[in-house]
C-alpha cells in the first residue's frame, strides 16, 4: 500500500479481525484493539515516543466493600431491601455507603456483589437486592464469619498479547480495618498467586498500592508490588504461556470476624 494521508471526523473500525501486521480492529462495541506498536510524534520537534499498551478498563466498577461480619449474622430481605444484622460489624458510618457490597449468601439470596450499600447501625447494614424474593431472617454464610477469597474483577488477556519485557500492573486505592487480622489484595494468574498485598496493622491502613508480574520469558512471569514507594524484597515466578490466553484475577480476603477491605479504586495496565 503506498503512503497516502486523509482526514476523518471518527475512525471506527468494524471488522473483529485483527490485520496481520499492523492496523486498527474492534473487540466490541466499546472497545478497540491495537496490532503493533503505536508512537507519538511531536508535530513541532517532530520527536517520536512509544505509547504504552496502555490500560485495561473495567467497565461499570464501582467502589466496593468487602466484610467478614461477624459469626452468628442474619439477614431478612423486604420489598428488594436486604437488612444484614451482625453484631459490632466496626464497618464505620457513612464511609462506604452507596458502595458495591459482597453478600456471603444465604438460602434465598445468592453470594454475589450487589449495590447500594447503606451502614445503617453499628449492628446492621442494608443493600439493595430488586430480583430478590422477600424473606425472613436467614443464617448469612452457614452461620460463620467470611473469610473467603473474593474476586473483585476478572480479565481475559488474548494469546500472543504480552511478550517478555512486557509488565502488568494493577494499581488500587484501598481502605482496611483496623481489626486484629490480615487484609489482602493479591493478582492471580491463570488461578496462581503472583503477588499479594497483605496488611496486618492494627490501625488503619489507607493508600494505593501497585501489584506487578512481569514477562521474562514466553512462559514463566514473575510478580512484586510496591506500596507507597516501599518495593517487595522477594518475587514469586509462576508459569505464563503467552502464546496462550491468560486469566488475570484480582482478589480481596479477610482473615477474620469483624474486619472490612474498602478497594476505592482499581485499574490494570500493560506496558
């Protein structure tokens, strides 16, 4: 094709397929994917930059709260409205309402996050459930304290999209009890630990974190963070097949009762 310039008001591609070498192509109908390597370049001093892969968005997220509630927790749900009662839950007032909020599940509603969470005592939350049946008080997660690991989000990156010296990093900005315990965040990789930030302060622990995994070779990957400007003093290496698709999976978890991990932001980027 020889070289040949034109102007256009939008430039939307309509075809899924990538092009073989370099070129524009669409994933959905919000997305567009990249083939090759895309520059900058300065019109005045004509300089040229590489752009970066740039970052994985999560489309709808919404600030999210994760609590382990307390033993012995129940929860009654009416006209759409789930009241939870967990004694001394130490969720703290106003902080987090309208945010996402995982339910453990009980017999009539499902685990799952849903919206509209409301701190409406030092005894009780509420959330919204519109598809939910009404029902009466209900045993929340069999009767005990939550502490399952929690995905918060969850990508699919294609075959053959990272090469080696490519890295991957997940940036949050999370809020942890002050709770007696461990608060984590971690990245998975195709099911495996790559890194975890993991906090067991007794006072609050508020700030953004990076968790990264790096590709140094087509088939193994090895991860770190770097909390505040404090870098990790050992890495983990875990299997990574690029020419495959990878699972990327972020994660939340409690380790004991009465304890809360706010994730106020989260974004995943390549580069």
């Amino acid at each position: 094709m020889g070289k040949k310039s034109f102007r256009a008001d939008q430039l939307i591609p309509t075809s899924s397929t990538p092009p073989s070498d370099a070129g524009f192509y669409l994933i959905d109908r919000q997305t567009v994917g990249v083939v090759g390597n895309m520059f900058f370049r300065n019109p005045n001093t004509k300089n040229m930059m590489p752009v970066g892969k740039g970052a994985i968005p999560f489309p709808g997220f919404a600030p999210r709260l994760l609590a382990s509630l307390v033993a012995s927790s129940t929860a009654a749900c009416t006209s759409g409205v789930v009241t939870v009662t967990a004694t001394a839950h130490t969720i703290p007032a106003t902080s987090f309402n309208g945010y996402s909020f995982y339910y453990p599940g009980s017999a009539s509603l499902a685990a799952g996050w849903y919206s509209e969470f409301s701190r409406t005592g030092a005894d009780t939350v509420t959330f919204s459930a519109p598809l939910s049946a009404d029902f009466a008080s209900e045993s929340v997660n069999a009767g005990a304290a939550f502490t399952s690991e929690v995905t918060t989000e969850s990508v699919v990156l294609p075959a053959n999209s990272l090469s080696v010296g490519d890295r991957v990093t997940f940036t949050t900005f999370r809020n942890s009890s002050n709770a007696v315990g461990t608060k984590s965040t971690r990245i998975r990789l195709n099911s495996n630990i790559v890194f975890s930030h993991m906090n067991a302060s007794t006072t609050l622990h508020i700030g953004a974190s990076d968790i990264s995994f790096t590709i140094d070779s087509s088939t193994t990957a090895i991860g770190g963070i770097n909390v505040n400007g404090t870098m990790s003093t050992a890495w983990l290496k875990v299997a990574a097949n690029v020419s495959e698709a990878l699972t990327v999976d972020i994660t939340s978890q409690l380790s004991a009762a009465g304890m809360y991990l706010a994730i106020l932001c989260q974004k995943l980027r390549i580069e």
